[in-house]
C-alpha cells in the first residue's frame, strides 16, 4: 500500500504543459495592474534598466533555486526542506502559510472580476465607477471593522470562483493544472492583444505612453527605485513561496530545468511590459478625454482595475469590448495563479497524510472557501484584504526568502543543488549563481525587509487603527510563523516511504 501510493506522484505530460502552468502562476494580478504603475513612479523608460538588472540578478537565479529544490526532491515544500534537513521543515509549512492566506483573498478579487466583467456590457457602474464600486457593489462600512453583514454582490461570486477552481484541481496535475493551463494562457494572451492594440487606437494614447516610458535617468539614483525593481521582479515570478518548488516537482526526471525557467522569467516580463503599453495608452485616453495629465488619472491595484478602467470603458469607442478584454483578462489571470497558490498546499496536504488527490483538494478548498466567505463576503472585508495583503507579502514571502537562502547555504546545500540542474539542463549553473543567489539577492532582501519594517513600525499602514493592524497584519504575519513549526512537529504518515524517493 505504501509503495503503491508513493508511486502514483503525479507529473506533467511535457515541458509544454509545465511552462504553460509556471507562467499561469506568474503572470496574476500584479502583472496588469501593478507593473505599470510601479514603472511610471520610478522613472518611467529609464526604471527597464534596474528592472532588467533585477530579473537577471535575483529573479532567475532565484527561480533555479526553486526548481532545483523541488525537483531533486520531488516533493512540496515542507518535505522537499525535510529532505534537504529535517530541521528546515518549518520554511516549507510557512510557504504553505503564507499561500493559505494568499488564496483566501485572492479568491475575493477574482470574484469582483468576474462580476465586473458581467457589469461591462451595460456599464452597470454608473456615471460614478468610484461610488458603485465602495457603496453599492461591496457595500463598504465605515472604518476598519470585522462584521457578519454579507452582501450578496461578493458572496455569489466568490462561491462560483471556488467551485471552479476545486474541480480543476480535483482533476490533477496533468488533467487539471496542465490543460487548462494550456488552455487558459494563450486564451489569456490573444485578449490581452486585442486589448492593447484597441487601446493604442484610442484618442490620446501616446499622451500616456509618452509619460510611461519618457526617461527619468535621475531616478536610477534613488534607492528606493531599486528596491521597487526588486520587489517587483520578486513578488511577479512566484518565487520563495512554494509555488515553483511544487510545480518543478512535477517535471519529469530529464527536464531542462534553466532552459524552462529562461522561458518563464523573460514571458512573465514581456508580459508585463505588454500591460504597460495597454494600462497607458488606456490612460492616457481616459486624461485627453478629461483634460487632465496622466499624472492626474494614474493609479494602479483595485483603484486602477475597479474605478479608473470603468471610467474609460464609459467613454471609449467599443467601450463594452474593452470592458470584457480587460476584466476577463483579470479573471484568466488570476485564475491560473490561484491554482498554483492552492496546489502549493493540496501537495503538501498529500505528502504528509499520503491521501488521494480528490480528498486533499477537499480538505484545501472548502475550509478555504468559508474562511474567505466570513472573512471578505461582508461589508468589512476590503480593509481585512488590504491589510493582509500588504503583510503577507511585505513580511511572509520575503522573510521566508530570506531564511530559506541563509538556511542553504549555511547547510551548504547550493553546490549540490547546483550539480543537480546541471545533469539536464541547457545552461549550466556554476559560480555567478552561487554568488547571486547566496550574496546579492540576500543583501536585496535584507534591505527591503529592513524598510518596510522601519516604515510600518513609524508610520503604521493605510491609517488604519493599530489594533486592526497588530491583528490582521502582524498577528497574521507572526501567528503563521508559529502554526509553521507546531505543524514540523506533527508526524508524517509513511515517511519511511516518502523519504525513499529521488535525492
């Protein structure tokens, strides 16, 4: 029984469906409505170059490590750390931490998408995108509360979105993740096209790309354009939470690990880059039709996506059209990273219990579903989403990065990992890897964790009550951390069987 179980890990069908799944992962929210704006506020054209810098030093690098980890051990993350040292067990039960708490609300946000690309086809919003989207549409109450009013606006779909993903993920990794990934993303990408091409038609749209991409060299200067690189290159690739460890775990023993991880990193920024084109020329329309500057209207995350796009949609040509693209494009987006974000967890769930797939998914997207539901389905919900957000990012993925990497090296771990890729892969991993994965990218990490704690500390978040930050924010923060360990302490289910598989 415990052989028969150990042997049926499943794996994708080709490098193909595992590319299509990795840039699903990385290619999300952030990619649409976050990239551009971060690109305009540090230096418009001349931010590509710390940019570029930055994927090529930590992004890359960063997502070999990955991959190297999960496909040496052929688990998730928990038990691929287990493998690596039985001590390091608690990194991979805080990556899964950390996506619980990711998935629960970007569950929400697919939601509103969806509902949103409905709304697109009569412009349900109004004359006033900004009020029907905070007092009819989420039906927010006043300050930063925790309630039971649900609005049906929020539930409904929110439910629909979870049904969804639960049968997808039932199916299995290759009938599952693979094809629809397969599906999804070149669906995802002729949208995305048609979208920004109807956007560079629109009145006004080089105004907006002008102030895109017109260079502000004495940014690069400022070490905060830096950092945002970083971050931004860091939060968009999916890396240091688990998800590529999971999916590379997946890939059959010859891959071409570098050679895939090439293909996703360089997709995952052209895409980015492509949505900075639509996000502008769409801006820059929405300020000439105003008579405003872009400065006046740029904005990016849900003011962006859920005020500022219905605004255009409301005045341009075939405005429903660029409703559906872009809404949908959100949708097929966020859809494809909240798999891996729950597969990340369903994995680990099967590892340490060593039960069915069906019964694992179960176990993850149910309770995840009703902890979203009570959570973000009620008029208190959007504050609860923000601060966990900002928290869960800021403080959970990038310290756990940054623990993980000193964790390997002090274990010296790296040259083995290295070796490892090195059998099948195209580019080989040698000493600039090492150096930029056990060097550079923790000084990047210390620092940016080193400043958003000092800002958060002095400054608080979003003006929100202290209780309702030390809650939400860093007793989320700190409280998954604890979970972590008490889990690495709970034992495993046919360990003796697991730990036989690849070293």
């Amino acid at each position: 029984m415990k052989q028969s179980i150990k042997n049926k890990r499943e794996t994708f069908s080709g490098r193909k469906a595992f590319i299509f799944a990795a840039i699903g992962s990385a290619v999300g929210l952030g990619n649409i409505w976050r990239f551009p704006y971060i690109t305009y506020e540090n230096g418009g054209g001349a931010f590509i170059f710390p940019y570029l810098i930055a994927l090529l030093t930590a992004g890359i690098p960063l997502l070999f490590l990955d991959y190297a980890i999960g496909h040496k051990y052929r688990a998730a993350p928990p038990l691929a750390f287990r493998k690596l040292s039985k001590g390091f067990e608690t990194f991979g039960w805080w990556q899964v931490m950390i996506n619980i708490i990711i998935a629960i609300y970007y569950a929400v946000i697919l939601g509103w998408a969806a509902s949103y690309t409905y709304f697109s086809f009569n412009s349900a919003w109004g004359a006033d995108p900004a009020s029907f989207f905070f007092k009819d549409f989420l039906q927010m109450a006043e300050g930063a509360s925790v309630g039971f009013d649900f609005v049906g606006n929020i539930v409904g779909p929110l439910i629909g979105v979870w049904a969804f993903i639960l049968v997808i993920l039932a199916l299995g990794v290759q009938k599952g993740i693979g094809k629809s990934a397969t599906f999804f993303m070149p669906l995802l990408t002729i949208m995305f096209i048609i979208l920004v091409i109807s956007a560079l038609f629109l009145p006004g749209a080089a105004k907006g790309l002008d102030a895109l991409f017109t260079p502000d060299w004495s940014k690069l200067l400022e070490p905060t354009v830096w950092v945002a690189a970083y971050g931004q290159i860091f939060f968009s690739l999916s890396i240091c939470f688990g998800i590529m460890i999971t999916y590379s775990s997946y890939l059959k023993k010859d891959s071409d690990l570098t050679g895939s991880g090439l293909v996703v990193g360089f997709a995952n920024s052209s895409f980015e880059l492509l949505a900075g084109i639509g996000v502008f020329a769409a801006l820059g329309f929405m300020a000439t039709a105003g008579g405003k500057e872009v400065s006046e209207v740029a904005t990016s995350g849900i003011g962006l996506a859920f005020i500022a796009f219905p605004a255009i949609i409301d005045q341009a040509p075939f405005g429903a059209l660029v409703g559906i693209l872009f809404f949908g494009s959100l949708l097929f987006a966020g859809i494809t990273s909240l798999m891996s974000i729950l597969e990340v967890i369903i994995a680990s769930i099967q590892d340490k219990l060593r039960i069915r797939r069906q019964v694992a998914t179960a176990l993850t997207c149910i309770p995840m579903a009703i902890i979203s539901i009570l959570l973000f389905g009620t008029t208190t919900g959007l504050p609860v989403l923000d601060v966990l957000d900002k928290f869960v990012n800021s403080f959970g993925i990038v310290a756990v990065g940054l623990f993980v990497i000193y964790a390997i090296l002090l274990s010296e771990s790296l040259s083995k990992l290295a070796d490892h890729v090195n059998e099948t892969s195209s580019v080989k991993l040698g000493m600039v890897w090492r150096v930029l994965v056990g060097a550079v990218t923790p000084i990047v990490l210390v620092y940016m964790l080193f400043t958003e704690v000092h800002k958060v500390v002095t400054e608080g978040y979003g003006g929100y009550p202290t209780w309702f930050v030390n809650t939400f924010g860093w007793g989320m923060a700190i409280g998954i951390l604890v979970i972590a360990f008490l889990l690495s302490r709970l034992p495993w289910k046919y360990l003796d069987s697991a730990n036989k598989g690849e070293k």
